[in-house]
C-alpha cells in the first residue's frame, strides 16, 4: 500500500503536517492557532505526563493548580517578565455578553472589568503572589509545587504542537531559603529533563546556559536541554530558570531565617510542554510514517489475526487474545516506571491485514506480531519491528511460548538503538568553524550544530541572528576549553558556544 506521506528529503514541513495527520495525532481546531490533540496524540501526552510526574514526585515535588487568569497588575510587577511576555499575551476585558435584536450576541460594554485579566503566558506571578501567603518561616521551605495546566501565548505562525497559540505543559516553581539550595534545584530538574529526553525520548539532549539574549524573562539565568532533529535544526526541548529573589521581591514574600531575621526566598522555575510530542516525530520518524520509542508508545504490541475462511476466524482470535495476554503478564513495570505493557489485538474484521499492517505502522506501533493457521499450527507466530528496514524487520517461526520474552528483549533493543541512531545522526551534523565567512557557508549547508567562539556580547549574537537567523542554542557544561577569538569580532573567547537554525 503506498505512503500517503511526503518523503522527508522532498519537503521536510510537509513529511512533518503529514505525520501529524496520518498519524492521528492532532489537526486543527476552528480556533486559529489552536489545535485539537486526537486522541493517539494525547495517548502519547499522558505517557509523558505520567513518566514525567512520578520522576519529579521522587525528587521531593508536589502539583498543586492556579488561576488561569493573572490581573494585568501582576504581570507588571517584574519588569523584564511584563517586557518578555507583553506581545504573547490573551487579555479579558469585559465578562459578559449580551443578545441585542437584530444584531445578535454581543459583547456588553457593561461589562468591562475594572482591570484587564491576562490569559496565563506563564505563571511565576500568580503563584508569587499566592506564596506570600505560604511562605512565613524558614520552617515553610523549601516549596517544592508543580502544575500541569493549558498556557495561551498568542503566536502568528503556528504549527502543530511546535508552536501554538494554546499548548498544555507542566511548570515548577519552587521557594528555597538560600540561593545554593535554589541554583541546585535548577541543576536537579534539568538533569531530571536530561534523564527523561535520554531514557525515555530516546532523544540525545546538550545540556547547558542559555545565553543572555536567550534566556527566559525575569530570569538570573536559564539553563536548557537541545536536541538536533533530523533536518538538522535545533529543538528547545526544555528549559530550568534561577530566578534569583527577583519575584519573592516583587511580590514582596518574606520569610523569617533561622537566626530570626527577614528574608526574601531564592526562586526557580521549570517546564516542558507538548512540543515534545513534535520532538518525538522529527527525531525518529521516518517516510512510512510515525516511530515511537517504546517506554513512550500509547501501544507497545499489536497483534493482527490472519485468516482467509470464516471457519479459521475463531481459533486463530482466540489464539492471539491468549497470546495477548501472556505479552502482558510478562514482568517489564519497571522498566515502565511502573505504566503497564499495552497490547491490543486488531479482530476487526472490516479491514485486511494489509491495511491493519499500513495503519499500525504509520501510528508508530513498535512490534507487530502475525498470527495465522499455520503459525498456530506449528505454534509460532511472526514478529515484524517498527524501527528496522525491510527484511530485517521481520522474525518468522517465533515459538508462541518464547514470544513475550523475545517481544521485551526487541522493546529494549528498540528503544537503546533509536537513542544511539539519534547520537550518531548528531555527531556526523556538528561542526566545528573558526571563520565568520566558513560559518555562514555552513549554516545553510550542511546545517547542523556548529560550534564556534563567540566574544560573549549581545551585540554579536544579535548580528549573528540577524545575518544567518542562527541562535546560541546552548552553552554546554561539557564543552572542552579551548580559548580562542570570537569569530565575528576577534576578540577573546574562553570556549565555543553551540549556535544552530531552531524552531
């Protein structure tokens, strides 16, 4: 059956939209910016939701539930916040409509709002100013509170789950009675973001500072996880913010220390959203449609009954809903972080195989099993893994008895070789340049990350942006030192930074 997909190499925005669509994981809405996630998509979120929850719940947090509208006054309070955020936000500002004859629903001028309410962008100031009321003693800290809550930031160019108008996430924001409590914090959730982008993702992240041009506003600094994607741009896949007392100062939140005098908590924040969903897709997918790391998979197994004379139908169903559940009787929770094993038998009998193999495949199933009469009569079954090319995907003659523990063994095999294919994909696109001239050259062909000096000013990085519509995507942690001159400037650099084209 042909691909209804675009082939990467043709048009790489298309291949992605069509994914998307094949897929069944999300279209627009009649909202413009906004999208419907469907519900394989949102199957994924929940994988990533959960997976995500527990890890933060074992390093201490807790998830609590704020307001979705913010007065305007609050937003104003922090100044580089109210500046970063003033072009993205949604404003309320009346709270009634009324029906007016001949001209229908109407919005009543009655109704204005003494002070405008903004749509949450991000919601440091409403949870500061909630803390003020939490926060009394150094017996009240640290505050360790997560949500995971819909954000609106108003977006011109839209594309599903990459950037829109609306997008769900999770945010921390947590108190602390001293800055080295606060800064570790900040390290802690980004090794936790790191972790889950390795582990999970199957996704090789680059963790470090964002620059100052880029960091989150209202932030003393921003540290971030990167990840190339497979047309050799750059995906901000999660950001951690130390936020010094900028927003404890704001609002004007006091503790009482341990020696009995005021002061104000050190902050931090963090967050990662559904655009996970879309580094999924641009870093493992391919030209028959979506890949799923397994420990992230909505369906982990699928097993497709084949027979051709209505009298086979019941033995070989039969067979597979047996076979089905022995696949999740077998023990691999932790390997799950304690979600269960899906498998799903595909009974329907209003399609062919070929068609229920075509569907399975473009919607990312890992392992996909084939049971027939034959099969059951020599009791053994098929195995045919997402991930592998042609003939090397298929096992044929797989004892049924041997099966769940092959089917693991593949899950895992799976999900390391998608991690390591995504690591070499990332070493043969980086780069290293030394010129301004061999760095705008390369840039646009190959692409890739490139790693070069930079003097450490906004005024280069601006430039830089502005030239070539390359970022500073991170400042890695492990970058070797190697002094050297600013690329556009000479002046002195103690080390590369890593600039890339991004979404």
């Amino acid at each position: 059956m042909p691909s209804k997909i675009t082939p990467r190499d043709k048009d790489y925005s298309k291949w992605y939209l069509d994914i998307v669509q094949e897929a069944g994981l999300a279209e627009a809405s009649g909202v413009r910016g906004c999208m419907v996630i469907k519900p394989h998509g949102y199957a994924i979120w929940e994988n990533i939701q959960a997976s995500l929850d527990r890890m933060f719940k074992d390093t201490g947090h807790v998830n609590a539930y704020f307001p979705l509208f913010i007065p305007k006054s609050f937003l104003a309070r922090e100044e580089e916040m109210a500046e970063g955020f003033a072009k993205e936000c949604a404003v309320v500002t009346h709270h009634r409509l009324k029906a007016v004859p001949g001209q229908g629903l109407i919005v009543d001028p009655d109704s204005k709002l003494e002070e405008e309410l903004i749509v949450r962008p991000t919601s440091e100031t409403i949870i500061w100013n909630t803390y003020k009321n939490w926060i009394q003693s150094y017996r009240d800290l640290p505050l360790l509170i997560n949500q995971w809550a819909n954000v609106v930031r108003w977006e011109m160019r839209t594309r599903l789950f990459l950037r829109t108008a609306e997008f769900l996430w999770q945010e921390g924001h947590t108190a602390h009675a001293t800055q080295a409590e606060a800064e570790e914090e900040t390290r802690r959730i980004l090794d936790v973001y790191r972790t889950f982008a390795e582990d999970w993702m199957a996704m090789p992240v680059l963790c470090g500072p964002k620059s100052d041009g880029q960091k989150f506003p209202g932030a003393v600094y921003t540290v971030c996880i990167e990840a190339m994607m497979q047309d050799k741009k750059a995906l901000q896949a999660g950001t951690s913010h130390f936020l010094g007392q900028n927003f404890s100062k704001a609002f004007d939140v006091k503790f009482q220390s341990n020696e009995g005098k005021l002061e104000y908590p050190w902050a931090t924040s963090w967050g990662v959203s559904t655009r996970l969903i879309g580094a999924l897709i641009m870093s493992h997918s391919d030209d028959q449609g979506l890949v799923l790391p397994p420990r992230l998979a909505p369906i982990h197994v699928v097993i497709v009954p084949i027979y051709r004379k209505e009298e086979e139908r019941k033995s070989v169903v039969d067979a597979c809903h047996e076979l089905a559940q022995a696949i999740r009787s077998h023990d691999i929770g932790a390997w799950l972080n304690r979600n269960p094993l899906i498998v799903k038998v595909d009974d329907r009998d209003q399609h062919q195989p070929g068609f229920k193999f075509n569907e399975w495949e473009t919607r990312g199933v890992p392992v996909r099993v084939e049971l027939g009469p034959r099969d059951l009569a020599a009791k053994a079954c098929v195995l045919a893994r997402r991930d592998l090319p042609g003939k090397e995907a298929k096992l044929m003659g797989i004892p049924l008895a041997e099966a769940p523990a092959r089917i693991f063994d593949w899950l895992k095999a799976m999900q390391s070789d998608l991690l390591e294919k995504a690591r070499r994909f990332r070493t043969a696109n980086s780069f290293h340049v030394e010129t301004y001239d061999d760095f705008k050259k390369k840039i646009d062909e190959p692409g890739g990350f490139i790693w070069a000096h930079w003097d450490g000013s906004r005024e280069t990085e601006n430039k830089i942006a502005a030239d070539t519509m390359a970022t500073i995507r991170c400042i890695p942690f492990d970058r070797s030192k190697d002094p050297g001159k600013c690329m556009v400037t000479g002046k002195p650099s103690e080390a590369r930074v890593v600039f890339a084209k991004a979404y």
